[in-house]
C-alpha cells in the first residue's frame, strides 16, 4: 500500500513510521524542516511539503492511496496558531487528498476534542475533525488520551521533574483524570485502521486500560525510577497566572493556561467502540513504562 504521513517526524510520527514499515508499505513522509527518522533499507521516500502550502501537499499525495495527518501544535508561537496550523492545515491536507484521489484519510485528533470545551487547541481539533468529516472522503479519525513511550512530551517532562527535583510539584489538587495510552497501542490500531472497512468513516477514542489520576501517574513514575521524591502542591491560580505572564514573553511557553485548562478538565476516553473494531490489548501505564525504562 502507498502511504503519505504528515507529521512523521514527531513522536507518534515516528513510531507510526517503524509500525508502518515493518508492516513492509512504501511510505512517503513529508518534511519541512529535517528529515524524519527512518529505518534504513526500508521502502520510504521523503519529500518536502508543508500543510500550509497546498501545492506542496498535492505534489506530495501523486499516487498514493492513504494519508496519515499527524502534523499539529500543543502551543502557539508566533508563527503557528491553532487555527493556521491545525485547522487551515487540516483544510489544506483534505484538499490536496480530494485533488489526487486518496482513497483513506486518517486523521490523529485528541480526546477531549468539543467545540464547547474551554481549551482552544480542543476546539481548533474539533473543527479540524468537521473538515475531514465534510470532505466526502473515507476516513478514520483517532483521539488517543495522553500517549507516552520513549521520546514523549508529557511523561518525560515528568520524568525530568523527578530525577531533578527532591520535591515533585503537583497542579492544584492533583486529582485530574487520565487514560494514559502506550505509543506502541495506539500506532498498532492506526495501521490496522486501513485494512478495516468497519472503521471507516467513524471516530474512534482510546486510552489506556486505566483511569488515573494526575497525582497516581507522579507515584507510578516515581516507583518506576525508583525514586523517594516527596510532592509540594501548587495552587492552579497561581499557576495560571504565572502562564499568563509566561506566555506575554515567550511563544512558546513552557505551560499555557490552555494546557492547565485541559489538565484541569481531565483526558478520559471511551474505549467500548475501539476494542469491537480492532484487536487490541491495551497496556497499562506501569507495564508500558517498564518496557522503555527498563
């Protein structure tokens, strides 16, 4: 099968990337900045494209039959807003896949994704998912929970934290809700996805087999590494103003009051629809954690 992915130099890009391969495809990864990590001796052509530049995409989809967009942003810069670059983009990507005939286009969302959530990267997802929804093609759209694995954003932050600090600071009362979901679960279900005429045209949410708490993932962590690191709690408040005055300095900033809306609001997913239509069994967070951390 030839695939496109956007975003393939990204964390889940990347492993999506390997899964893909070993699957024995002929991918062609699109590149605007450095080429993606790849496994040499693999069918895999990079070329170079940007979701914001349509003709790009269109030269970039000629005879190819599925594309991957992973391409989005977690914050702003100065640069690459939400709605140029996860929602235009997203326009762009569906475009150029109507142009060039792709017969499936899977697109990687959030858990979380509302247009009534209070979080403007959820709601520039939420229009992102409505373009590829009205775009008349077959698609498959995935909203994992947080997804960790070697390489991550969320977790090896975390990580850092512990291994630095004597003292590991919690948001406010630490009692947010998530799912974390294990990169290797979620890139097996997106390659699956292709082959499965029940998942066509559907969205489908995943997270790990367990709900935890934002301070049960800090003891978890803690346990894994194997380090005694006391917890000091910080009062949201506190921690959104100082965001505020972050992000008047630096784009992007370390945290943004989006990010500590979406925390506050939990990342919960309804795995019911996921685990009838692929065969899937999900990892636990510790269990996922040990397989990258030894």
């Amino acid at each position: 099968m030839k695939i496109a992915v956007t975003g393939a130099s990204g964390f889940i890009g990347r492993n999506l990337v390997a899964e893909l391969s070993r699957r024995g495809h002929s991918l062609r990864l699109l590149s605007h900045r450095k080429r993606p990590l790849t496994e040499a001796g693999r069918s895999i052509e990079v070329v170079e494209a940007n979701v914001h530049d349509s003709d790009s995409l269109s030269q970039a989809f000629k005879n190819i039959d599925v594309v991957y967009h992973l391409v989005g942003i977690i914050a702003e810069t100065k640069q690459l807003t939400f709605d140029k670059t996860v929602v235009a983009g997203t326009y762009n990507v569906v475009s150029a896949c109507k142009e060039r005939g792709v017969k499936r286009l899977i697109y990687l969302s959030a858990a979380g994704t509302s247009s009534e959530s209070g979080s403007r990267y959820f709601q520039s997802k939420w229009k992102a998912e409505e373009a590829v929804k009205g775009s008349g093609l077959n698609y498959t759209v995935f909203r994992p929970s947080v997804v960790f694995g070697q390489g991550d954003g969320f977790v090896s932050m975390l990580v850092k934290m512990i291994k630095s600090f004597p003292l590991v600071p919690i948001p406010g009362s630490g009692r947010y809700e998530m799912q974390p979901v294990y990169v290797g679960d979620l890139t097996k279900v997106m390659a699956d996805a292709p082959d499965s005429n029940r998942a066509i045209n559907r969205i489908f949410e995943i997270g790990g087999p367990e709900v935890l708490e934002y301070r049960q993932i800090i003891v978890i962590l803690k346990r894994v590494l194997n380090k005694k690191r006391g917890s000091i709690y910080l009062p949201l408040g506190l921690m959104k103003l100082n965001a505020s005055l972050l992000e008047k300095f630096m784009k992007p900033a370390p945290i943004t009051r989006d990010q500590l809306i979406m925390l506050e609001a939990g990342n919960k997913a309804d795995n019911s629809p996921l685990m009838d239509t692929f065969d899937i069994t999900l990892t636990s967070f510790e269990n996922g954690l040990r397989k990258y951390m030894g």
